[in-house]
C-alpha cells in the first residue's frame, strides 16, 4: 500500500498530477476540495457553511474538514492507497490524519511538494477559471488563497520532514515532465 500527500500552493497542479498518479499506481484520490464541491452541488449544511470560506480563500474550519474525512476514509477500505490532495492544510490535520491512519494500520510514506513561482501559480489559475466555473478561481480570492497557503499550510513541510518524509519536486514545466520527475521520486523512495 502506498500513501501519499501531494502538498503545493494552489495551482500547483496537484489535481492533474494526482490524476496521472491514480491510473498509473492505482492509488484511490482524496480530495478535500473535490469532496467540499460536492457538498456544495448537493446543498448540504457542510456545503452551505464551507461555501463562504471558499468563496473568500480562506480554509473550511478544522472540526468540519475532519469531521468530513473520518466520513469518507472507510468509503475506500480494500483501496491500494490513497493520493491525499488538498488535505492536510493545517497542522492539527496532520496530526488528525496521523493518528487516523495510525489506528487503521496505514500510514503516510511520502509527502511530495510541487515547487511552482508566485506569479506562475497566479497565471495558471487565472487560465483555469476561464472554464473551471470556480468562483475562487478569481485574482483577489486566487492571491488571498495563496496567502493562506503561506500562512496556515506550509508550515506543515516541517511536521513530514522531522518524519524524513518531505520531498519537493520542481513542478515548473510541461505536465509530463512534472508527472517523471514526481514518478521517478516515488520509485526512488518508495520502491
Ligand atoms: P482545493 O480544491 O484543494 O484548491 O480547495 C478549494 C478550497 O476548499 C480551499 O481554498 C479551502 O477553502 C477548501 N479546502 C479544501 N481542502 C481543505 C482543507 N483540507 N482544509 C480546509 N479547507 C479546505
């Protein structure tokens, strides 16, 4: 079983590499945002209440994201792995996803950070939202979720390197290029 986090700013292309990395390892996707968009179609109360902070870049708050993972983790028992995209964004969901794992006899053997500039980030997304339909695909809310990033996230590459778990990869490039260089990483470490 592998478990990997693919950690990143936003556009870093953690969704089209965890794409790749599902067909070829066979790996189950967990994606927190995916998962909150849904509950946003479905009009859930977890949807209803997550939209205003997504709508604005700001985080989902912990107790709900956690709340909506314990949920959808045992949807995949009998999964080759999961690809965690998107989650852990703070450091009390690292630590949550730790124990978690811990007590289903899993855990995380890799956390692989995609390394993209600032105003890269700001273009690629600003292409998606020409047809995304995501309201946060906008400037300010695209730089306010960058921020955030800075902020509450990064800090969490400390938690996975004293594990001796965090790789970064260059994520600038061509999408194939990006998805060897991350391949070539998994079988180095992992394989
Ligand atoms: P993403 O699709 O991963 O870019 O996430 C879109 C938005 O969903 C983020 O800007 C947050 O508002 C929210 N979100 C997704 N995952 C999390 C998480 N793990 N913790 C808190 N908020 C999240």
């Amino acid at each position: 079983m592998i478990n990997l986090v693919l950690f990143g700013p936003p556009g870093s292309g953690k969704g089209t590499q965890s794409e790749k990395l599902i067909e070829k390892y066979g790996l189950t996707h967990f994606s927190t945002g995916d998962i909150l968009r849904d509950e946003i179609s479905g009009k859930t109360d977890l949807g209803m209440k997550a939209r205003a902070y997504m709508d604005c870049g700001e985080l989902v708050p912990d107790k709900d994201v956690i709340a909506m993972v314990i949920k959808n983790l045992d949807k995949h028992q009998g999964s080759k792995g999961f690809i965690f995209d998107g989650f852990p964004r703070t450091k009390t969901q690292a630590r949550f996803l730790r124990h978690e794992l811990t007590d289903r006899d899993m855990r995380i053997n890799l956390m692989i950070a995609l390394n993209v500039e600032r105003e890269e980030l700001i273009t690629r997304i600003l292409k998606r939202g020409e047809n995304s339909g995501r309201p946060d695909d906008e400037r300010s809310v695209i730089e306010k979720r960058i921020e955030v990033y800075h902020k509450q996230s990064a800090p969490i590459i400390e938690f996975y390197k004293m594990m001796h778990k965090f790789i970064s990869v260059d994520g600038k490039g061509g999408i194939e290029d990006i998805f060897k260089r991350i391949c070539d990483t998994i079988e180095r470490s992992i394989a």
